[in-house]
C-alpha cells in the first residue's frame, strides 16, 4: 500500500521525509517521491527506483523545513516517474501526496477537462490538486474541504501550497493517516512507525476530519470545519522495534521472534492459569451465543480457521470463517445472537473494515483481534484483543499469525469454560499445553538446519503441494500461502481426503509433496494417503508431533516436539514459514518485499 510521510519544522525536511519513507518500505511500493517548499517554488523529485536512488537525486536541492514524501503502490496507471507521487495542479500551485482510490476520478476528470485543464499522469490522483485550484479563494482548508466533499472512494491526503510554506492540511476518510506532534515540528504519516524516532505523541485523524499543521501548533476539524480537541497519545515504542537486530531479513528476525512472541501474547491473557478477557460480554450472552462468524483475509483468516476449530470442538458454536471480500457483499445471515470476531495484524485492511461497518450497522455483536493498537479497526471495534506480536515489518506474516492463533486459541476456550459444556480438566489441559508452547515453537526454531536442507531441494520446483487434514489441512494453506507469496513457486494445498477427487492428477514424479501430520486418530488415513502419492511418484515431507510414526512411508520425517494436538499448528507452522524463507533466500528474491503485494491491503 502506499505510505505518506509530511513535515514541518526547524529540521531540514529532506532529513525526516527520506527517513520516514524507508520505515514505511515494508509496505510495498514501485515509485516514490519527495516535495518541498524553498523561496515559495515546489522542489519535487520522483524515482521509480527505491527510495535510496532518490537521496542522491535530492543533494542539489535547497534545505527546507516544509515537505511531502510518499511510496507509490500502483493502482490507477501504471509505474513510472508521471504516475509517482506528489502531484501538482496544472499552476504547479498546490501539490499532493494521496494513498487510497478515488472512484469517480474519470467523472471528475471530465469535469476539470471542461474547464481548461490537463492531465500529464494516468492516476486518480492527478484529479485532487486541481479540484484544490478550483475550489480554492484564499483558504487551503476550504479548499480541501470543498474538494474531498466531491471524492467517492478513499483517501488520505497531505497537501502544501507553493507560497505558504507554513502549513500541511491532511485529511483522511477510510485510509489510515496519523498526526505526530513534536516539539516545535508535526509530523503527518501512513502509520507511527515512519515518524516514532521523532515522537511518540500521536494524533489519531478519523474519517472525514482534517488537520492544520504549522511548526508550532496542530489544529484539528471535524467535517464542517468545526475546530475540534483530539486526545495526543503517547505511544507504547517499546513494542515497535522496526529494525533488523542483525538478521539478513525482516522475516526470519519474525519468524525468530515467534516464541516471545507466543509467551507476550499467553502472558497477557493467561494469568495463573487464568483466563481474563477485558471485553464488554456478558456470560449470559455468551451462553445465548448462536452462530460465530469469524471475518478476515489472508493469513489472518487461515488463523481464523484454528478458531473454528477450537470453538466448535469445546463449545458446539457452529462457526463459518469468511473471507472478508467475499462477506461484504453477499447480504450475510446475521442474528441477533450471533458473534462475530474480525482478525486483523494491521488493523487498517479495507475489506475487513468495511465488514466491520457493516455489522456494527446492523448492531451485532463483536470483537476484533489486531496487532496495530490505535488501528481503524482497533478504533471502531465495541471490543478488541491484541496480539502481542509487537511491528511485523515482512510483508509476509509469521509472528503475527502465531500470536493470532494463540488468541483465537485461548478465546476459544475462555467461550467454552463460560459456556460450561466441557469438562475444566481438559480445557485445562490445554491451557497447561500453551504454556508451554513458546519454548516448544524455540525448539523447533532451532532445528533450522534440516529447513535448508528441504528448502534447497524444492527451491527449482515448479509446483510444490501442501497436504493434511483438519488442522493440519489450515497449516498447509497457510504454509502454501507463505512459499507463493514470497518465493512466487506455484503452491497449493488440499485437504488429503479429497487428493484423490481430482488433484491427484496433477502428481507426477518427483512433485513435492509436504504433509502435516499431528492427529493420532487420523494418522492411518493420513499414512494410506502418503502411499496413494508416493505411488504416483511424489516426494514426500511429514512433518508430524506423533512420536511413533512410521519412518518407512516419506522420503523425510521432521519430528517436532510432542503437542497437544488441539495447538499442533503453532508447531507446525514453524518449519513452512523457514522453507518458505530459505527456498526464496535461494532464489534471490526480495524476500521482506515480495512483488505486487502490499503489508497492508487498505484498498479493495
Ligand atoms: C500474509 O502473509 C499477507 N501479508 C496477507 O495475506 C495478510 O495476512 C492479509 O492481507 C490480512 O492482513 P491483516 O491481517 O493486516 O488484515
């Protein structure tokens, strides 16, 4: 997704934009850009390079304490230097940094065609800094309001004017923008971790509200320009730690940080073997609970997927995990007893959020699971719970996909101890079981060698399949996501019952094949499976917690440690997210900043 950074102050502005784009890197981008204001004329430059090409392109310009920075994700028009950010209007008077989509841009566009205007890049945004040139007399706010008031769709907006380099106006509606407040210099940016080592006084901007920026004072406006008071936050850095601490990636620094990552989590909901939820939900309306709808994308909503399982099994809610694109738009069967739990790492995922509006419109009941405190969702959910995965910076999700299935695990059963169906001594059990998860998940961490070894085999694969069932079935789509969305080797997985219903076709000699295999009552279905493949040629990896499994039926057998199989994915899971590092190490590919995509998807 696109990142915005915006500066005032007594600082040079080149210093804090440059810094403030490489923090937001880890959201994608193909383009960037830089602008800032000397002697009332625009300094602008754009590169569809990396951010570090545009340091050298800035060194001639003059210091200046005024600017906008921003990293393009293309979404209208394609990557090139007219299409990155900022943009100006045709009098080079205003100039804009936008992330979101304007959907009635084409519409908007005629309309500034019709009064002399031009158009020099195939974006959307081309359309805002000119609307601002229309609507404006004299006031940049006014301007801005008029023109936001005439945008369909998502924006959040730092804008400058050539001859007032004395303020930034920002506004936001469904796309996130955070205002920093410093001393004696404001910050405006996509989210706090691009600004954090200059504040962490943070300004929260809600939909349709605006903000007036100059070096020494923020003023804040609700949507009739009405001023209005907003609570500056401090936030929590200790949890945001957005360097690499040595290791060569984002990603594997996460993936090592799956244990304390685990125990931060347990530690905050699992006091003393107990369980304490801080959520406005009743154990009357926890007992009259009907249906649970588990709302997500990605990641989240294969994390998702453990719930199901824990819920269904301890407390015979019937849940259905939906993927949020899809349930925005199918008129869901909502109740007034049903439940519904959004998870989400950034909070800010737009597919998400609007399901979030959607149910809150219809005054159901709900809860979120998110990462990013102060997050869209965070900030509209009626209760939520954190992972404590602290910045997930890789824009494949590891630490943050355990801490969700450890949540959603640990929710699950503070529903079944609530709802009284299940005996304590086994939800115990488990509770006992997770508590000692965070040393198993280093154990296995440790085994890392024999990922390499695996990883280097499949590394020229065309097709690698993922197989298991039940549980091991949810850790193979998330283990098949994982490989494709990094190593961009073709993946799928199947749950292993069904192989023989069509897939199987596709096994030929030699296919990877890596097979999940930690339920003691389905290991001779899972074992008969393994034969059907081998038989037609597939190269087989069993990664199982079953100490006895026989060792004649794969071509290799990691044995994880022995788990309660109801949390067998938070072990699972490890030695896929490490394939899936290694095999794109291998490969040479770009492995915190995967083609096309984005660490938060805050467009449809
Ligand atoms: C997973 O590796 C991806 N980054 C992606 O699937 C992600 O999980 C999905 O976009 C949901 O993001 P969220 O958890 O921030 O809502």
């Amino acid at each position: 997704m696109c990142g915005i950074v915006g500066y005032i102050g007594e600082n040079n502005a080149n210093d804090v934009l440059l810094t403030g784009l490489k923090k937001l890197e880890y959201r994608g981008y193909d383009s960037c850009g830089i602008a800032t204001i000397y002697n009332d004329k625009f300094q602008i430059h754009k590169t569809t390079n990396r951010i570090d090409s545009l340091v050298s392109c800035i060194q001639d310009t003059e210091k200046s304490n005024i600017g906008l920075g921003h990293t393009r994700w293309a979404t209208h028009g394609g990557v090139c230097e007219k299409n990155a950010h900022p943009h100006t209007d045709n009098k080079d008077k205003f100039v804009v940094v936008h992330n979101g989509i304007i959907e009635n841009y084409i519409e908007l566009k005629e309309l500034l065609k019709d009064k002399g205007y031009e158009f020099y890049s195939d974006t959307d945004t081309e359309v805002i800094p000119n609307l601002i040139d229309l609507n404006y007399d004299g006031n940049l706010l006014e301007a801005t309001k008029k023109t936001v008031d005439m945008l369909e769709g998502s924006y959040a907006l730092g804008i400058m004017k050539k001859d007032n380099p004395n303020e930034i106006i920002a506004t936001r509606k469904n796309s996130p923008l955070v205002i920093g407040v410093g001393e004696n210099e404001n910050f405006i940016a996509s989210d706090y971790s691009a600004i954090l080592k200059y504040t962490n006084k943070i300004g929260i901007l809600e939909n349709d509200e605006f903000a007036v920026l100059k070096k020494d004072e923020v003023s804040f406006y609700d949507k009739d320009l009405n001023k209005k008071d907003v609570a500056i936050k401090n936030i929590d850095t200790k949890d945001f730690d957005v360097e690499k601490n040595g290791y060569e990636h984002f990603m594997l620094k996460e993936i090592n940080e799956n244990s304390i990552t685990a125990k931060k989590t347990l530690d905050t909901y699992l006091i003393n073997g107990k369980l304490k939820f801080d959520i406005n939900l009743s154990d009357e309306e926890i007992k009259n609970i009907k249906h649970i709808h588990i709302v997500a994308c990605g990641t989240a909503m294969h994390a998702g997927l453990n719930g199901k399982y824990i819920i269904e099994k301890f407390t015979r809610i019937p849940v259905n995990v939906e993927v949020a694109s899809e349930f925005r738009y199918k008129n869901p069967i909502l109740d007034k007893d049903d439940f519904v739990i959004f998870i989400s790492q950034s909070g800010e995922t737009a597919d998400t959020i609007a399901c979030l509006q959607l149910v809150k419109d219809r005054n159901i009941k709900h809860m979120s699971m998110v990462n990013v405190k102060e997050s869209t969702i965070d900030r509209m959910s009626d209760n939520v719970i954190y992972t404590k995965a602290g910045a997930e910076i890789a824009v494949a999700s590891t630490k943050a996909y355990i801490a969700q299935v450890i949540l959603i695990d640990l929710f699950g059963i503070y529903l079944a101890q609530k709802r009284g169906l299940y005996d304590d001594e086994e939800l115990n059990n488990i509770l006992r079981s997770l508590i000692e998860i965070p040393n198993k998940i280093q154990e296995v961490l440790e085994e890392d060698k024999e990922y390499i070894d695996y990883a280097n085999k499949i590394s020229n694969k065309r097709d690698v399949f993922y197989l298991g069932r039940g549980l091991d079935y949810y850790v193979a789509l998330e283990g098949s996501l994982k490989l494709k969305e990094i190593s961009y080797i073709h993946s799928e997985a199947t749950q292993f019952g069904e192989l023989k219903h069509g897939p199987i076709a596709l096994i030929e000699d030699d296919t990877p094949a890596i097979v999940m295999a930690t339920s003691k009552n389905l290991l001779d279905k899972t074992i008969s499976n393994i034969k059907e493949i081998k038989a037609r040629g597939a190269n087989v990896l069993v990664l199982t917690t079953l100490k006895d499994f026989p060792s004649n039926v794969a071509d290799k057998i990691i044995l994880l440690p022995e788990v309660n199989e109801n949390l067998s994915p938070l072990l699972t899971m490890i030695p896929l997210q490490l394939i899936a590092y290694h095999v794109t190490v291998n490969k040479g590919l770009d492995v915190d900043k995967p083609r096309n995509l984005a660490k938060s998807v805050t467009v449809e």
